[in-house]
C-alpha cells in the first residue's frame, strides 16, 4: 500500500484556486477573512485564479460554483462565510446540493480543531464541508478570520494538493 507521503509526492504542484467571501456586508476593502485565504494560498505557492464576494443567497451560490466548475482555470474553490445556522446561512445547502463527492472529514476535523484549540462547544454551529463538484475540490468554511485561518493552515494548504492528486488520478 502506498504511503501519504508517496501520494503527496505525485501531488500538482500548482493548484488553481478561487476565492470566493459569501457576504451580505462585505466589500474588498474589509474582507479580512478573504485577504487572508489569498494570503496564505499565495504564501504556499498556490495559485489566485479569481477571487469574488457574494451575497448569501442559495442561487447565487449554486451559480457561481457551476460556472466554476465549467471553468478549465479554476481547479479549487474555497469558500468563506454563510456557514451558520441563522436562516440567512445558505452557503451549506448551496455547497450540498451540487457535491459529486463529500469529504466528511473537513467539516469532522474542523470542527474537532474548533472545539479544542480556538471556540469550545460553539464549534457544534459550524457547518464547514467539502468536496468535490465535477473535478473540481470545494472547500466552505465559516467567515470569521480565525476560522479561515484555522481550515487553512491546519488543513487545506497541507492537503489541497493531495486532494487535487485524488481527482485526477485515472
């Protein structure tokens, strides 16, 4: 049986990623959560093919993750934000809905890093999930800053390559 090490080694290189803030009141410039994920992906050696702030609004959200989908230079789409229980929250039911594949594990070990290192038992409200939507991974995580970093540098940047190895091989 081959190793995670040796998978990783036949991992791309480079991954093509979307960024995308799902917000009622975000804009660019106060976009601390978005700002952050390009950072970090960038700081990695990813690669920023788009990045994008919208509403929270379940057709909006199912829209621009098809059309992504369809897009050969969009490889991964990471989303921030509209993960909660409020009734305004869609981003989960949107992401859900269009998932070829579910990574139950993200939203598993999320939520475990959560509750032990960062919110305690408030980690039970998030909603954080992942998959695959055609070839392309999806990853929906909450909107706070310390959140994204928390999914990012303790799961996505160690593993989006990975990921991304697993959808292409033949």
């Amino acid at each position: 049986m081959r190793s995670v090490d040796e998978h990783r080694s036949e991992a791309p290189d480079q991954v093509s990623c979307m960024v995308v803030t799902v917000s009622d009141t975000r804009t660019e410039d106060n976009d601390y959560s978005g700002q952050l994920m390009k950072e970090l992906l960038e700081q990695n050696g990813y690669k920023i093919a788009r990045y994008t702030i919208v509403k929270d609004d379940y057709d909006g959200i199912r829209q621009l993750l098809r059309e992504a989908a369809s897009d050969r230079g969009i490889e991964a789409v990471l989303l921030s934000g509209g993960t909660g229980i409020a009734p305004r929250d869609t981003t989960y039911e949107a992401v859900r809905s269009l998932l070829n594949k579910e990574m139950p594990g993200f939203g598993e070990i999320f939520r475990y890093l959560s509750f032990t290192e960062d919110i305690g038992s408030a980690a039970i409200l998030s909603r954080a999930i992942a998959g695959t939507v055609s070839n392309m991974a999806v990853f929906s995580m909450p909107g706070s800053k310390g959140a994204v970093k928390l999914a990012m540098e303790r799961i996505i940047i160690p593993e989006l390559r990975h990921v991304m190895r697993e959808i292409y091989k033949q």
